[in-house]
C-alpha cells in the first residue's frame, strides 16, 4: 500500500509574499476556497509573516477579519499561520503575556497550526508560543530555521529538533527560506530527525523553488520519512516562490508514495489564479530564473533584492558584490544566525554601514543589541571584539538568560494607549494589532471604515513598520529610518530606496 504524504498550500499566504508583496486582494481569492477546502490538503496557510502587515499597510483591511472569512469559507481544512517565535509578527521581542495573548486570539479567530520559528534557532525563543498553542489544544510545529554555516551541521540541526520536542510540539517543519537544502541534506536531516526524536514525529519539509534542486530535495525527503512538504499551485509557484503543487503530485506517481488531492480542483485554483494574478503586475518579482549562485553567497534571493535596493537608494548600486560579502562576514561576526526576520536586515543593514562608513565604525543599536544576546543566542561563536565594541557602544552588557526575561508586562500600557485612538475597536485584536505595529496601527484603525482597498494594477508603494526582507522585492520603497550608535551617542539615519 502506498504511503500517504500530506501538502499544505501557500497560495493564500506566502505564494503571495514571495511573488506578489501579500498584495492579493481577498476578493480575488474568495472563488477559489470552496475548491482548496475540497481539495484534500493537510492544511493551507492563510495568516502570518508579512501579511498582517500588508493588510493594515498596504489593503487597508483587517487581518483579524480576513483571518475570520477564511475560518467561515474554509471549514473543513485546518488554517495555518506563521508565528516568529518571541517577536510573533513584528521585529522586536514581546513578553509572554502579549505572547500567550495573540495565541489565544489568533486560535479563536480560526487558525488550527502554528508554524513558530526563530532566526537564532533558540528554542528558548519558540517555548512561550509553542507551550502556548499546546495549552489551547492547537497543532503546535516547531521550525528548524535551515541555512547552512561551519556550524551548522546535520547533526547539530538535529540537535535543535530534540531540542524543540522536549519543549513541547506536534510536529517538526524543517523551514529553508533560500532553497538551500540539497537533496542529500534533505534526506540526512529527515532520517536524522525520525532517529533522534522518534518514528512518530511528524515531520514538514518547507522549502524554495530558487535554486532549481529543491524538487529533487522534496523527493528525497519523502524518501526519508517526512510526512507533509509545502507546495504552491502552480500559477503561483517558481522564480524566488515555491515548487508546484501539481508536480509534486505527480513525481510520486510509481514511487510508492501519493497524495490524497483532487486534482480537477487544484487545476480550477490554478486557472483562477492566472487569471487574476496579472493584475498585481506592479508587485510582481521578476526573477523567474534559476539563481544556483546562492549556494555560494548563502544569501537568500529576497535578501539579494533587498540589498540592492538599498543600496541603489544611495546611488551606490556599484557595491552590491562588497556588501554581499559583507553580509557573510557580519554573520560570521554574529555567530551565524539564520538570515530571517529580525536578523536579515540588522544584519544587511550592518553590512551596508560597514562598506559606506568603514568596518563597525558605525553600529545600529539592533546591531549592538543582536551581538548582545537581546535577540537571542545562536550555534556559533560571536567575533569577542565585535562584542565588546557592541557593549561599550550600547552602553549595555552581553546577556546569557533568555532575552524574553528582562521585559516588563505590557498589555494593559498597550490597552490604554490604544483606547485613544481614533477607530479603535475596543478588542483585544485591536490592542495586538496596535502592539506589533504602533506606528501603522493608528492610521489603519482612522481609516478601516473605508474597507479594503483593491491595489490591482496600482503602483507597488509601500511605508512598512520596518522593512521586510522576506517579501519578494525585500525592501521598503519608502523611507526607512534606523537607529545608529556613534562614539556613544545615538542618531537616526534615513536609508531611502529608490523605486525602478
């Protein structure tokens, strides 16, 4: 009897955020949930990453309610979402209660699966949500944040996942942003997993189209033992995206391997999408290709994109093969954290000062803080005279403790500062969405009565909160304005990318 491999869909999630900016209006994908709710799927993520944000800042929408329609539309499928770790949606550490709190809500407004990860592969950082998710009878998955380094072997990889089962998951995602998982890798690390932490455990692998293997990397895991991978229908899948759905399904076929999904479904999603998806032209990335270049750089390809806006912003476009290389040397600097959210663009941003303004003459307070441990605590050994340069600057001391420790409750400050607000709702949705993003929040909620906005064939402008390097293009077209320390004091720095 053939085994059985589970898929979770991005169509509704991170399709969007890798090809299209989440710039999908939900109008637009209404018509297709009564197909992908039939369509045999483990579960179909819907919520999470940039997308909150692009609701409030980009669609003029409550993510709160769209999270709600998909609930009503989607009934029998569970929704899943992605959650980063201590720091939820936003950039910066949150304390428990605001942890526990969003969790709550975010499971009573319809998701079943909660993706955490953290970019330090601290688990200390995953075991507030993840413990969190367990308490309220949700599907609980622990990510491994898949980037390599000389640290970061196999084994060490598998390390972590033993790591995060004692703290309490139902399943274990390994989580490779960059499409940087090799076939080999793929399957050591499956099997690895399954030994160390038991055949039981379920196993997700999520990974990139990018680099052209990661199909072969799928297959490879399936043959390992992994029980569900992430894909995305076609017609929004390649280039810097995801593999496709339907070729997934169909390189199983004589493997002793299926899929349990209705294809004559998934194809009416597909052939809905592609009619539609030209309206977000203005959004579209527009690197299709195959980029194997990255296995050299370990850079990811939206962090690429990010960088190069940057620095064109700056007319010094011409530094983008000095900065790349920077980039590594930050990360080495740094103990080699993964390069997602938060610390793909302190660290980018590091990088870009260390080339324009010479090497750590100039250090961001996130920067500072990063080397510190205030963000977390990575596999590998920090660069001593980078520290101490970032405590001296910081004014501060290295931490060992979880960062999550040193905060102060802020639910009821965040309460009673949001209850003034104009539009404010008076919920508790309404305070978490004030709490992640205090300077979009307030706008949003003045002009929510205005209903979603329809952003099909308009220019791509955005004014992010901070800038996302995990969205296709990566950077903000806006201003963004960063904190620096120098010679002990702090300024504010305006980076400006330019638009092309």
């Amino acid at each position: 009897m053939a085994r059985t491999i589970e898929v979770t869909d991005l169509i509704l999630r991170d399709a969007q955020q890798s090809l299209l900016e989440t710039s999908m209006a939900l109008e637009d994908l209404i018509p297709v949930c009564e197909d992908l709710d039939n369509a045999g799927y483990w579960s179909l993520e819907v919520w999470g990453g940039a997308s909150f944000d692009s609701c409030i800042r980009l669609l003029n929408e409550d993510p709160w309610e769209r999270l709600r329609t998909y609930r009503k539309l989607l009934p029998k499928t569970k929704l899943q979402m992605l959650l980063r770790g201590q720091n939820l949606l936003a950039y910066r550490n949150f304390d428990d209660s605001i942890v526990e709190k969003f969790v709550e809500k975010a499971a009573q407004n319809g998701i079943d699966v909660f993706r955490v990860f953290d970019a330090f592969n601290d688990v200390r950082n995953l075991k507030a949500s993840l413990q969190a998710v367990r308490r309220i009878g949700k599907h609980a998955q622990g990510s491994i944040c898949y980037l390599p380094s000389p640290v970061h072997t196999v084994a060490a990889f598998v390390d972590i996942a033993q790591q995060i089962k004692e703290v309490g998951c139902d399943s274990i995602c390994i989580r490779d942003v960059a499409g940087l998982l090799k076939p080999q890798v793929a399957y050591d690390l499956v099997k690895g997993i399954k030994q160390k932490c038991g055949k039981g455990t379920l196993v997700n692998v999520h990974t990139r189209s990018t680099t052209g293997v990661t199909m072969v990397s799928l297959m490879k895991a399936v043959e390992a033992g992994c029980d569900m991978v992430d894909t995305a229908i076609s017609s929004l899948a390649f280039g810097r995206g995801h593999n496709p759905t339907e070729s997934f399904v169909e390189m199983l076929e004589g493997t002793g391997y299926e899929c349990r999904l209705d294809m004559e479904r998934v194809l009416r999603v597909k052939h809905h999408i592609a009619t539609v998806r030209p309206r977000y032209r203005g959004f579209l990335d527009g690197h299709m290709g195959v980029e194997t270049e990255i296995f050299e750089s370990q850079i990811p390809a939206s962090m690429i994109s990010s960088t190069e806006i940057q620095l064109k912003g700056q007319d010094t476009g011409h530094l983008l093969q000095d900065v790349l290389s920077e980039i590594r040397d930050v990360r080495r600097d740094a103990g080699y954290p993964a390069l997602d959210p938060p610390a793909d663009q302190i660290i980018g941003t590091q990088a870009v000062f260390n080339q324009l303004q010479g090497k750590y003459k100039v250090l961001t307070s996130e920067f500072a803080d990063l080397m510190l441990g205030y963000y977390g605590t990575p596999l590998g050994e920090k660069n001593a005279e980078v520290l101490a340069m970032a405590s001296a600057r910081a004014n501060k001391p290295p931490i060992s403790c979880r960062a999550a420790d040193l905060l102060q409750p802020e639910w009821e400050r965040r309460r009673s500062e949001a209850a003034v607000l104009p539009g404010f709702g008076g919920t508790d949705e309404d305070v978490l969405t004030y709490a992640m993003f205090p300077k979009i929040a307030p706008q949003f909620f003045k002009t929510r009565m205005e209903g979603p906005k329809h952003i099909g064939n308009e220019p791509a402008t955005v004014d992010s909160e901070q800038p996302d390097a995990n969205r296709s293009g990566g950077a903000s077209a806006s201003p963004v304005t960063y904190v620096v320390s120098l010679n002990g004091k702090e300024h504010k720095v305006m980076v400006a990318p330019v638009k092309e």
